[in-house]
C-alpha cells in the first residue's frame, strides 16, 4: 500500500454491511493485540451477517441523523477503513473509528478523525468518544480535544454463576416494583431522567429504542415518576440504564439482568459500567462479574452523573 494509492468519500446507506465487517474484524485484532480474545479465532462471515443483522438498526439510526459524519477510506476502491459521528443536541459522538488490521499504522485513522471532527470542540458542540485500544491510540484522541474523564468498563459472569449468586441475596426491600412502561411513557421519562447523567438530551434515540427495546422501570408510588430506567434488547442486551441516584442505577440493572438470566437463559451475561458507577460496581462484583474487556469514556467536557449511568450495549453510544 502507498499514500497515493489511499482515497477518502463520504459514506452511504451501501457502505454500512460492509464497515461492519470491518468493525468486526478491526475489534477482534485490537482484543487479541490486549490478551482478552485468543489468536486464531476471527469472526467468520457467517457470525458477522447474524451480528449485523442484531446491530443493523442502531447504525441505520445514527448515519440517517441530520448532522451525521460517515467518512470511508478505501485502498483502490476497497473499503479499508471508516469513521462515524452523530449529533445529538449539544454533543457530538464519534461512534466507530475501525481500520483494517492490515491497513493500521498508516495514518488512515488520523485522516479519518481529521474529516469527522474537523477544528476543535466547542462550548455550543462538545465531543465524546469511547476509546479502547493501547495508548498511542488514545493520544490520537486527545489531539481532537477529548480528554479521559472515566473508565467504561465490559462486565461479564456466567449466567448459571449469577443466579447461584442471587439466590443468596435477600429480597429487594425498597417497596419499589419493576414495571414495563409503554414506549411513549419510558421516552418521556428517558428525556427526563438522562440529560442530567450525561449532559445532553438524545430522544431520536430512545424514540428507536422504544420500538426496538423494552423498557424497565421502578417506579415512585408517590410521585409517579421512574427513580431507574433501563432498555432490554430482546436478544438480551442491557442498556442504557439511569438512576435518580446511584442506588437506583445498581437496582434496575439488577432487575434487567435477573429478567434476561430467568427468561432468555443465556450462556453468559454482559453489562456495561462506567468506573465511577461505585455502587453498580460493587453489586456486579459481589455477584462475580469480571471485567472483560476496559475502554475509556474521553470527552471535551465534565458529564454531571455518570455515577448513576449504565451505557448502551453495544457500545457504539455512551
């Protein structure tokens, strides 16, 4: 491969299968290159088209927004690399940053960055990413103005091993019930409850999650009012989640992953956290979770409470 040989486009509808394997592909490298996936095993072509089948609409909805930046490299008109970036109120995320293994250490991914965060952030458009890989790699980001504010981390535990675990516990004793809320009640209370967590509003997004995900709340006999949120894939995705507090945050995660244990029976369970999520830590460590694969948020700007926030799997969003 030479410079000259590289070209830049804006990517369309047409490219999203095919970055897809690339992410795919470009993962599996960065998890061998760190010890947590063993050598020898890539993903098949056949596991990338069930996965993109799983994630298809989540990436449909984040090229279609308005102020979206999908930028594609190609080596003589293949597709070697590729950046994405969404818009969602004052904040905007960079969602994939994937270069072939083959095509890494050229420089592919600096121009990459250079076309979807071109100039630096501002107080009206701050930026977030979640980064994973090895320094340097997180260096690329700082030169676009994001700094690490907190780890983002992969939790996992054998599903059998949970509920052994759980079984032991004694019942929850807030008096505060498990509800499944109406897609138009959980988005109200999302664009309630979110934006304090993570500093910016996202309803396009939860308006896609309330037609593809269901949504579990506890609910404040009081007031009326959810104290937790937490949307739950049918193919047992966990996230996002929020809390009114930290104690809200570790209960309704709790919730999602005792109702994706009992019903769907999964051979493991996964769950993201953030590293100063003390008290969803705590719980997932005393339950057994491991982290399995660590990342960090890096963003322009302080976000107010991610203590009680749970991001989204797939980590494609905080």
């Amino acid at each position: 491969m030479t410079a000259s040989s590289l070209s830049f486009r804006a990517g369309t509808a047409a490219d999203l299968r095919e970055s897809f394997a690339i992410s795919a592909r470009s993962a599996y490298d960065a998890g061998v290159r760190q010890g947590i996936l063993p050598a020898g095993r890539e993903p098949t072509e056949e596991q990338i088209r069930d996965d993109w089948g799983r994630h298809r609409g989540l990436a449909e909805l984040v090229t279609a927004q308005p102020d979206a930046r999908y930028e594609i490299c190609e080596d003589e008109g293949r597709a070697v690399g590729y950046a994405r970036a969404v818009r969602f109120g004052e904040m905007e995320q960079l969602t994939e940053l994937m270069v072939e293994p083959g095509h890494q250490d050229q420089g592919i991914g600096r121009a990459l960055l250079e076309r979807c965060w071109p100039g630096a952030p501002t107080p009206e458009l701050a930026r977030i990413v979640i980064a994973t890989g090895a320094p340097a790699d997180l260096t690329l980001y700082t030169d676009f103005g994001v700094m690490p504010i907190a780890g983002h981390w992969h939790m996992e535990l054998e599903a059998e091993r949970y509920l052994e675990a759980r079984s032991g516990e004694l019942e929850d004793q807030s008096g505060l019930a498990v509800h499944m809320l109406e897609p138009d009640h959980a988005i109200a209370e999302w664009n309630r409850l979110e934006p304090g967590a993570i500093g910016h509003r996202r309803p396009e997004l939860h308006e896609f999650f309330g037609r593809d995900r269901s949504c579990l709340a506890r609910l404040d006999h009081d007031t009326g009012y959810a104290s937790a949120l937490c949307w739950v894939s049918g193919d047992g995705e966990i996230g996002p989640a929020v809390g009114a507090w930290p104690k809200d945050l570790a209960a309704i995660v709790i919730s999602a992953l005792d109702r994706v244990a009992r019903t769907q029976e999964p051979e493991r369970l996964s769950v993201f956290t953030t590293s100063i999520a003390w008290g969803l830590l705590g719980r997932l460590r005393g339950l057994g979770f491991r982290v399995w694969w660590p990342s960090w948020i890096m963003c322009s700007t302080p976000l107010p409470g991610l203590d009680r926030y749970a991001p989204t799997r797939p980590p494609q969003l905080i």
